[in-house]
C-alpha cells in the first residue's frame, strides 16, 4: 500500500512539474529575404517576409514552434529566353523573377541559457499566384537557423531554407545564348529578421 501511494505521489510530482514547464505564447514575425534559385546564374533578390507562429515551450531547453509565412521570393538577374510574337524572333535578357509562396513551417528550437536558440525544421510551400516561369506549386524545404533573444519577447533571428524541389521552368534559361543548362534548380533563401512574442498570462 505504501509502494501504490508513493507511486501516486511521484506521478502527481511529475505531471505538476511537466505542467509547470509547458507554456504556449503566440507570435509575429518579419524580415528581409535574399533569395536566388540554383544553377541558373542569377544574383541574389532583396525582398521581404511577415508571419505569425505559436510558440510551444515543452521544456527548459525545446520549444515546438508551428509558423504560418508569407514570403517573396525568387531571383535576380537570370538569363532568360523567350519568344516574342509581336517581332516574331527569340529575345534573350535578363530579367528578375518573383515567386511568392505561402510557407508552413514546424519549427524546433533548441534554447540554451546564453539567450541563443537554434532553429531547424521542415516546410511546405504553396505558390500564391500563377507564374509561368515556374515548374510547380508548391515547393518543400528544410530551414536552418539560430535566434538571440534581445528581451524576453524579441527575437533576433537569422535563417537559411534550401529548397529540394525543381521550380524553375528550364525552357526559358539560356547560359550564353545555348541550351547548356542544369534543369534541376532549386530555392535558396537567405533571412534576418526579428520576431515578437505575446505573454498571454501578463496581467
């Protein structure tokens, strides 16, 4: 009987410790992208990027964080061909390209107590509008990153997404006005941004 009660007693423990660690604070977040897509030549495209996300403390040192991003993307500069039917002849420039996605994020945070938090995880990314340079819609990705907290609800961050899906429609790059492109061409995103946490429990 002794044994029972002492097992309540340490389940009881354990479950008001775990309780007392979990905490859920929602939040927004912005920035600035520096985006290109792979092996098409270009140069690195300024934009921007804003969210929402909910922050899941599950313990001293993990935090599941789901993020909801609208992000603009793309390139610069890439060598571009197309035909032109008003002329009647292929022109070859080079142009900027914008893709802008919807981004759903599930992000893992390892926090350690210097007040740095490193970030990685999966997303999915569905393309907002139609654009006929692109090869799909919809785009999966990994990000990488680290955060440092400046107050105990703002965020410095900085992030890296590698892109593993083909979304650029190859037909209309040109490398030197040949046909001696890589048709696997990928995003690569670059952001640094801030992010702001609510304390729901503040009185």
């Amino acid at each position: 009987m002794r044994k029972i009660i002492l097992l309540i007693a340490l389940l009881a423990m354990g479950i008001s410790a775990a309780q007392a660690q979990v905490s859920f604070k929602p939040g927004i977040r912005a920035g600035a992208n520096f985006s290109k897509i792979t092996q098409t030549n270009s140069d690195f495209k300024t934009d921007f990027y804003v969210g929402v996300f909910g922050e899941l403390n599950l313990g001293r040192f993990y935090t599941m964080q789901p993020e909801i991003n609208y992000t603009r993307q793309g390139a610069s500069n890439i060598s571009m061909q197309y035909y032109d039917y008003q002329t009647q002849v292929n022109v070859y420039e080079k142009r900027d390209l914008t893709i802008s996605y919807v981004s759903l994020s599930l992000i893992n945070k390892l926090n350690l107590p210097s007040g740095f938090n490193f970030h990685i995880g999966p997303t999915i990314d569905i393309e907002t509008d139609a654009n006929r340079y692109s090869n799909s819609e919809v785009d999966l990705a990994f990000v990488f990153g680290f955060g440092y907290n400046v107050t105990n609800n703002l965020t410095f961050e900085a992030r890296i997404k590698k892109g593993i899906i083909d979304v650029f429609e190859s037909d209309y790059f040109y490398h030197n006005h040949y046909n001696d492109y890589n048709d696997y061409n990928t995003n690569l995103l670059f952001q640094i941004g801030l992010s702001y946490t609510f304390d729901l429990n503040k009185q």
